[in-house]
C-alpha cells in the first residue's frame, strides 16, 4: 500500500508497505530483541519460540490517520526531517494526543506510533541501523516520561505497567551496551 505525503523540507514523498489480510504491516523496524520468539527463547521456551509470529498489523485506515498527523505535527512545527530529535518529538505529540484521549497507552499502540515515524526517516534517507536505535530509545523515553501510562498486556491478560515487564528490561539493557 503506498503512502504519500508533503514534507516542508523534503518535498512529496512515498513508501510502500506491505498487506496482510487486509491490514498494513509497519513493524519492519521492530528491534529483534524485543520479539516474542527472542523473549521464549530466553526463557528457554523453544516451543513458544517456533510459535510466535511478530508482525504489527494495522488497520489503512489508522496509519493513514496516524502518519496525517505526525506530517502535520511536522510541518506546522518546521521541525527538520534531518534531525533524529524532530522524531522523538512527533512521536511524543502523538503519545501525548494519545494518553490525553485515553488516559493510557499500550505498548502495542506506542510501537505504532513508533513505526510509522521510523517510515518516514527511512524515506528521507536514515538508515536502517539508526532507525533501529531510535526505536529503541524512542521507548524508554516514553516510559521514562509517561511512567505507569504505559502499558502491557501482561501474564493472563493482566494489564501492567510497561515498565515492569521484561521487554522494557530488555530494552534498557540494550541501551546500556550500545553506551
């Protein structure tokens, strides 16, 4: 499915993702080490591991909607489309829309957001390595700025804090060995 849009700085650009049953999946960019297939092995679980199956799938309509409002946010702002910083900014204002809306965001409905911003900086030229290491931080940031607003979906359908949960001590882990 292609996506176009209007940039301030860059022009019309476009990407194309790929569907699946009628949904976009976005997830391209979702670092490996946070997968469930890597968290079963982890946990020595080899079956849960050939089991799991790790791809976002989005509704058109939602990323349409989403990726609207990050340009936007974007283009209203004057942020630069070079700078790393101008995508934790849009991810934030989205996150904050969010939380203001719902009064929660969930971990899945974070890497959404997420995604679609590594999409843009992969159309206006990051690679794919700095792509992967803005996802990450662009987590912890969230957690380290919205707290317990940020949730999982934890054991049994629990809903937890994200921060409790081994995905986010992954990713801090994570960080702390590309320091």
């Amino acid at each position: 499915m292609n996506f176009s849009f209007h940039l301030w700085d860059k022009g019309v650009i476009s990407f194309d993702l790929p569907v699946e049953n009628g949904g976009v999946i976005t997830s391209q960019f979702f670092p490996s080490v946070l997968s469930a297939k890597n968290i079963a092995m982890q946990q020595k679980n080899p079956l849960a591991a050939f089991l799991s199956k790790e791809e976002l799938v989005s509704d058109p309509n939602e990323v349409r909607n989403d990726l609207s409002c990050m340009i936007a946010f974007i283009n209203q702002s004057g942020l630069s489309t070079s700078q790393t910083d101008s995508y934790f900014k849009a991810i934030d204002h989205s996150v904050k829309r969010h939380i203001d809306n719902f009064g929660r965001l969930f971990f899945t409905d974070l890497c959404s957001y997420i995604n679609i911003a590594c999409h843009i900086m992969a159309t206006c030229g990051f690679s794919s390595n700095s792509i992967r290491d803005v996802y990450l931080y662009a987590i912890f940031l969230t957690v380290d700025t919205y707290g317990d607003n940020v949730k999982d979906g934890g054991f049994m359908g629990m809903i937890v804090p994200f921060s409790t949960t081994s995905r986010y001590n992954i990713v801090v882990e994570t960080l702390k060995q590309k320091r």
